[in-house]
C-alpha cells in the first residue's frame, strides 16, 4: 500500500498534478494513523520488507519530499522535480530493502540527490565546501561498515537480514564501533557532527528540509536494522556511545545559546535531538526503541518546519542574524505565531510527541545509569531554554528600520505550515502504542 501511493504521489507530483497528490497526500496520513496501532511485526518477501518503522519513514519521506514543492513553488525546472524525485525514491528503497547489500546502496545513493540539492540550488559561496564535508564524513564513515556486511554475508550465506537475525555471532570492539560508526555519522552524534551545521548553512530551503526530516533519520533506522541482524546487546561500546549522545546532547544546547545564525541554531537543536535518538536505539530496550521513533518522527517534522520559518523570515528581513531579526511579531504576527506554534513542539511542550520522547528516553536511561538520567533532564532544560531564547529573539523587541520591506505570509507558505503541523496533530496517537510493545 506505502508503495503504491509513494509511486502515485511522485507521479504527480512529476506532471505537476497537485489535487490529485494532495489527495493522496491526505490517503497517506490516514493509513499512517492506522499504521501506529500495529506492533513491530514484519511481513517481507525476497527483496522488500514492511515493518512498523519502515512504513512510517517511507511515508515521512515520501510526505516532506512533497512539502518540498509547495514550499518552492518558484522552483519549476524539471531538473529539480526530477532530482526531489529521484530522493524520494531512494529514500523510499531504503527504507524497504530485506537484502543488505542493497539497503547500503540505497543508504549511499541517497547522498548524490542531496548534494546536487546543496550544490546546485544553494545561494551560499561555500556551498561546495559544504558539500565535500558532507561526502568525506558521511561516505569515509560508512566505507569499512560495507566490508563488515560483506563478511557479514559471506559468513551468514545470506543476504537477509531477517535469516541473519537468527544466527548469533558476537562482534569485537572495533567492529561493533565500525558498525556503528556510519550511522552515527548520518544521524550525527556529538563529535561527529561538524559537518551538519556547515551543510545546513550552505544549503537551500530543500535541502536543509531533507537533510534534517529524512536524511538524518537514515542513521537511526540503520542501527534499529543492524540491532535486529547482528543480535547486538547493550556493552561496554553500546554504554560509552550513549553517554557519549547524551552528554554530547547537553553541551550542543549550550552551543544553541550562542548562536547568531537562526539556521545553525535549529541545525545545532537537530544533534542535540538525535543524541536521544541515538541513545535510545543503542540501549535497545522497548522504551528506548519507542522514544527513538516518538522522537525521529516529531523531529522531521517539525524542524523541517523551523527551517521552513528561518526561510520565510529570512525572505522578510534579508538577514538570518537572530539580533537583526527581532520585532517579528509587530510585523508579520501570522509568522510569529508560527513561529511560536513549533518552537514550543521543538521543546516538547506538552502535549506534544517530542514530550512522549523525551520521558520514554529519561525512564531508560534510569535503568541503566542515574547520572545520566540526570544530564537527560538538564538537557530537556536547556532545549527549552534555547527554543524560548530563539522565540523571543526573533519575535519580540522594537523592530529594526529594515525589517518593512517583506510581505505577509502568502498561501503556500500557510499551507506549507499547516501540512507540517497536521501530521504532528494525528500522530499523537501513537502514544496508545506503548501498550503494544
């Protein structure tokens, strides 16, 4: 079913067909709602799978790659039509693939769109530096984990993960930090991270939608996948990674205090975000699984939206320094509004999903370490404090005299908000799916 309406969104979004996609769009929601219900039962047939967790990141890419067109209605080449669509398969194979060695080449592939997007559409100088950083982090990490799978599949005689499952093979050190490593990377964690901020400066809007809705959330499926086919268990690499996240976490919202760029500040949010992720599916326990993917999907959501609002005031203000943006709110009070809406999901006000993360995470992390369920609530603290920091930096405050120039909010960038909102709004039901696990 995800598959059919991925193909009949990208068709129509390719011939430019929007109330045809926009009704698939709302199709796809809907089965989404019914897909929270389920458990992480699998059904799979030679070459694709369908689990709970890849029907749900194949509809998050399948539904910001369409996002993507209506925030840039401007953007109507076929070269970038055709590039968005060629991401969202590749994501959507990705997400689907039973066979290992394919799920890498999909993993891999995705990165060319990507960097075509920075690279070719973005309007920074340094665009091309951007995209180097992404490719030598993203490409060097995974390098050594393709000779582990094709090891893995020599030794096993299979290339199922799902038949790999079943056999037990206890991984040394280094190769469980291999393993690891490219997935850490793509998601980043703390200390591998520098390439994130810089690619979501250089980029366009669409990429660094893409770069922190979906792409990011690569990294976290690969470890829920490398989990489930090599039988890996909480040790010593798996405990020194999660204080590694989760302190990583709480100094990268230090770093949101500090910062000037409104785009390196969400793109510096998104690291701090991924380090709950990261922790949770390396402890591997029901609530660390379920707070991972709570939080990778709220996540794509909504800092897909944040990018969104950084463009938008950007367009108004000619500028992304937090200090000459502020006075929003006497101006455009739509936008702040806006703006106040997912600044309070990005720092999981209740009754949001990210607040559902956050608490999942905290109770797994109590288990295991006491220190480090107490650096998870300092972090929770301080996301708040940067988000409100952020808010009333841009929002409040006597206005500069070059901030009169822009226009209200037109339709699309409405629509697009609200389309980022709506999913946020439905898939708070996914909290009854912690009595399914």
């Amino acid at each position: 079913m995800y598959t059919l309406i991925s193909c009949l969104i990208g068709s129509c979004l390719f011939f430019y067909m929007w109330e045809v996609a926009t009704a698939c769009f709302l199709v796809s929601g809907l089965i989404s709602v019914g897909f929270l219900y389920q458990n992480f039962s699998m059904s799979q047939d030679m070459i694709f799978w369908s689990n709970y967790l890849s029907n749900l990141l194949v509809f998050l890419s399948v539904v910001l790659c369409f996002l993507c067109l209506i925030t840039t209605p401007y953007e109507k080449s076929s070269s970038y039509v055709a590039n968005l669509f060629m991401l969202a398969l590749f994501l959507s194979l990705s997400f689907s693939m039973s066979n290992m060695i394919l799920f890498y080449v999909f993993f891999e592939a995705s990165l060319i769109p990507t960097l075509l997007l920075i690279i070719g559409w973005g309007y920074q100088p340094e665009r091309l530096q951007a995209g180097t950083y992404m490719m030598l982090y993203t490409v060097g990490a995974s390098l050594p984990l393709f000779v582990l799978l094709i090891w893995r599949c020599f030794s096993s005689g299979t290339m199922e993960m799902t038949f790999q499952g079943f056999l037990s093979m206890e991984l040394p050190v280094v190769l469980a930090i291999v393993l690891y490593g490219a997935f850490l990377v793509k998601l980043p964690m703390y200390s591998v991270h520098l390439w994130l901020p810089k690619a979501h400066v250089e980029a366009p809007l669409v990429g660094s939608m893409i770069l922190a809705g979906i792409l990011l959330k690569l990294g976290g499926y690969g470890i829920f996948l490398m989990n489930k086919s090599f039988n890996m268990s909480v040790s010593t690499v798996g405990l020194a990674i999660v204080s590694i996240s989760i302190w990583g976490g709480l100094l990268v919202s230090f770093m949101c205090l500090r910062q000037v760029d409104v785009k390196a500040l969400v793109a510096y949010s998104s690291v701090s975000h991924m380090g709950i992720v990261s922790s949770g599916l390396i402890l591997n326990t029901s609530w660390g699984v379920m707070s991972a993917v709570i939080t990778m999907l709220a996540h794509g959501f909504s800092s897909s939206a944040l990018f969104c609002l950084a463009y938008f005031s950007y367009s108004k203000s000619h500028t992304r320094n937090i200090p000459y943006m502020k006075g929003l709110l006497q101006l455009y009070p739509v936008l702040s509004l806006w703006w106040f809406i997912f600044c309070c999901i990005n720092m999981a006000a209740p009754p949001t999903l990210n607040l559902v993360g956050e608490l999942l995470i905290s109770v797994a992390l109590w288990k295991v370490s006491v220190p480090l369920a107490v650096i998870m609530g300092l972090m929770v603290f301080f996301s708040a404090a940067y988000n409100m920091y952020l808010y009333t930096s841009i929002n409040h405050g006597f206005h500069s005299n070059y901030l009169g120039g822009g226009a209200p909010l037109v339709s699309y960038e409405n629509l697009s908000l609200t389309l980022h909102l709506v999913p946020l709004l439905l898939l708070v039901k996914g909290n009854l799916l912690l009595y399914k696990i």
